[in-house]
C-alpha cells in the first residue's frame, strides 16, 4: 500500500536574474536552476524556458502524522534559507523576484487531512513576501 507523502519547494522567479551570483553569495547549492531561453525537452518536443528560477526542494518525504511534522517538512527547506533573508529580499528588491514555496501532499485512500501552518514557517514566508501554495491529490484508483 502507498504511503501518504509531501514535498516542498522554494523558488525564486522572475524574467532575467543573475543565479549563478546569486547561488555564490548565497552558499547554497539549488536543488534546480534555470534561465529565461534555456532549452529542455518535454514529451518529444524541445521547449524554451520562459522565466529565470532558483530551486530548492526537500525531495519527496513520507507523511507519519506526528506532532509539529508539517513545521519539519517546511524547515528541511527553510531553515539553510533562513540565515539569508536579507540577501534575498536584496536580490527580490533589485531584480523583482516572486518567492514562492509550493507543498505538494499527496494522500492515498484517505480523506484529506487539514494542513497546518505554524506561526515560524509564516513568519519567515513574511519576512521574504513569498507567496505559498499548497497542492493536495488524493489518489484512490486501484492502479496506483
């Protein structure tokens, strides 16, 4: 039987943004990074990108329903993140980047339980204006 998971991702968005001097001043190795026109293949078709984009995700992890989890699941990307929250709002002020995080849960054979947000994970979404959206599946076929 699958397991309910989550994965969390932090962006940094925006046309054109220098993200390679932005990943050496920021000491953090993106998860993914990609600039406007850069080329990548999707199905049989070669695209291009169409925005500049700084990563980091948690990779997929397995949902147990234990206390303050939610909160660990969001600080496995927030917390290399939180000690630079002045550069980012430097580069989000100079070049008009969007922060988001993006939380994918999916839940199998299971009604949906709530998502809880706590106030650090809030506070630090705040202090960097980032936006957060929030994706459920639930996923009740028998050919999953």
């Amino acid at each position: 039987m699958e397991k309910d998971i989550v994965s969390i991702r932090f962006s940094l968005v925006a046309d054109e943004w220098p993200i390679d001097k932005f990943t050496e001043e920021i000491g953090i190795v993106p998860t993914e990074a990609y600039k406007i026109g850069d080329k990548y293949i999707r199905g049989t078709r070669e695209r291009k990108r169409f925005e500049t984009v700084w990563e980091l995700e948690s990779g997929i992890m397995k949902i147990s329903y234990t206390e303050n989890e939610e909160k660990e699941f969001f600080e496995s990307v927030i917390n290399p993140l939180r000690p630079h929250i002045q550069l980012i709002n430097e580069y989000k002020e100079k070049y008009h980047l969007t922060p988001i995080f993006f939380a994918h849960y999916i839940f199998y054979w299971a009604q949906t339980p709530g998502v809880r947000l706590h106030p650090e994970i809030i506070t630090f979404a705040h202090q960097i204006g980032a936006i957060m959206d929030v994706y459920i599946d639930n996923i009740n076929d028998t050919k999953s």
